[in-house]
C-alpha cells in the first residue's frame, strides 16, 4: 500500500511541479518522501530557492506559515492544517506589545518557532542555532525582549554578560518533558554515549549534556563524531534519520514522552490528498508576510556579515 501511495505521490508532485519539505520530527515514511529533509526555517530557505509552484510543507503551521513569508509567489499547503505548535500558541500579539509597552528601549528577538504575527511584532528572528549570535549583534542593545520559548532564552543569558534578556513564559511541551533523570538513567545505561540535548530543553537538563544543539546540528554532530553511541535529548523523530544517516552508530532517545503529537499528524494519505486538492493552502496576509520577512531578513544579514 505504502509502495504505490509513494508512486502516486511523485507522480502528483511532478505534475503539480511541487516539493516536498519534511521536518526532522516527522514520521518515517514521510521523511523518506521528502525532497529536502531538515529543521524549519532551513527547508523554507531551500525550497525559495527551487523552481517549484507548490510547496508541501510536512510539519507544523507555523514552519509553513514561514514558507509562505519567504515564497510569496509559491503556493503553500499543509498535508493536516491542525498540525499547530503549542510554544507558538503561548503568545499574543496583544501580550507581547503590553511587553513592549512596560520595556520602550528594549529589542525583541523572536524564536523562528513562532506564529507570523509575532515575527511582525519583533525587531529580528532567530534560530535554536544562532540564538547567542543574533542577541550578540544588537550591539548598543541593553535590554531583549525574547519571545516565546524561555528556556532557549535562558540558554541564550548564560552566554551573553552584557545584556538583560526578558523572558517570555514560554516553552516547548515535548522538550519541557525531558527531565535530568531520563539523561541520568540512559547515561547510566550506555556509559560511552554522547549527550545531545536541544536548547528548548530544561537548564537542569541541559547540565547534564556534552553538546547543547538544534535539529541540524545534531545531525552534523552525529555525522562528524567519532563516538559510536548518543543520547538524543530532543523529539524522538530525528532518530529514525540519524540511524539512517549513521549505520554502525546508535542512538537512544533520552524519553519517548517527548513525542511530539503534532509531528506525527502527517503520514502520506494526507500528503497525496493534499496534492490532489490543494485546498489546504497556508496564507499570510502581506502586511503582515511584508513585515515578518523583514525580521527574517535581518537575521539572514547577520550570517553574511561571517
């Protein structure tokens, strides 16, 4: 069944002249149909630069709310439009100004992993891998307004000494459930293992790890370590590509309660459907696309100026 719902999604994607981007999380089968696999805002960063008409994003709303701010011109669909994020959901436009409000001099930096109309609320995004950088480029800034996720943010004011960074109470759901003792157990488990833990993680957890990195970084780390064995502190998803990517190496989830249950919404009937449709398309409206993709925008100027 799997076999020829693949063969008629390729054949659709060919006619539809669309790509396919599927986030690290996902489940197998869809990873396997992706043309780019990866973290969010790297697969919207590719599929821009593609001929495609059609972008079939397989994640959650915001990452496809994201390539919609980037493509403009392409249309965007999401296999299962009720794939959303819970951190995303945590904040309001309506918080974040009364925040702005109460801290005038301060600059907000928003975590890509946010909705549209938050990017166009901040002074500049950022990703899990270059949170520290772009908080370190706003160089007069004494005062960050980091929204939403405040264990990135926290992550983040360990590294940085002359600013105050003002956490939103945020936070990621899946990673909040990646407790010390999960990381204590599996290292007690596999005592030659590295320890990876993603940066939306608990501090306490964070402690306890060799390297603090995003999606990508992990599946960069595990390729060029010469360690055989690692503790993955993130979704339990990015496995299933790391043992593809790495044979000969293994790799332990530090707890499967961090499953992240909107991931796991897509599977390929809703792809192909999907395609066949194409009435599940994600808009955003342009004042607000116009004024997000200028806080991606200057986020992307900071990794040119290396």
């Amino acid at each position: 069944m799997a076999g020829s719902l693949v063969e008629k999604i390729v054949e659709l994607k060919k006619k539809r002249n669309a790509v396919i981007l599927v986030h690290n999380y996902q489940i197998g089968e869809v990873q396997d149909i992706a043309d780019f696999l990866g973290d969010s805002l790297g697969l919207s960063l590719q599929a821009a630069k593609t001929e495609a008409d059609i972008i079939v994003f397989c994640g959650v709303l915001f990452m496809a709310e994201t390539a919609a701010i980037i493509s403009p011109n392409k249309k965007v669909i999401m296999p299962d439009v009720n794939a959303g994020c819970p951190m995303a959901d945590m904040i309001t436009v309506e918080g974040l100004r009364k925040l702005k409000a109460k801290h005038p001099n301060a600059k907000v930096v928003c975590y890509v992993n946010s909705g549209a109309d938050i990017k166009a609320e901040s002074d500049i995004c950022c990703t899990s891998a270059n949170a520290i950088k772009v908080v370190q480029s706003l160089k007069d800034v004494k005062e960050i307004i980091f929204v939403p996720d405040k264990y990135l943010g926290n992550y983040v004011s360990t590294k940085i000494r002359d600013k105050r960074l003002i956490l939103w109470e945020g936070f990621c759901p899946s990673h909040m459930k990646i407790l010390p003792q999960h990381i204590t157990a599996k290292k007690e488990e596999h005592p030659g293992a590295k320890v990876m833990v993603h940066p939306e993680c608990r501090p306490e957890s964070i402690a306890l790890a060799d390297e603090v990195l995003s999606t990508s970084g992990m599946i960069n780390y595990a390729k060029k370590s010469k360690a055989r064995e690692f503790i993955v502190g993130t979704e339990p998803g990015i496995i299933y590509r790391l043992e593809k990517e790495n044979p000969g190496k293994k790799f332990y989830a530090v707890s499967d309660r961090a499953i992240c249950p909107n991931m796991k919404l897509t599977n390929l009937e809703k792809v192909l459907w999907s395609l066949e449709d194409l009435k599940t398309e994600i808009r955003v409206p342009k004042p607000i696309a116009d004024k997000a993709r200028s806080a991606i925008q200057k986020m992307m100027d900071i990794g040119r100026q290396d």
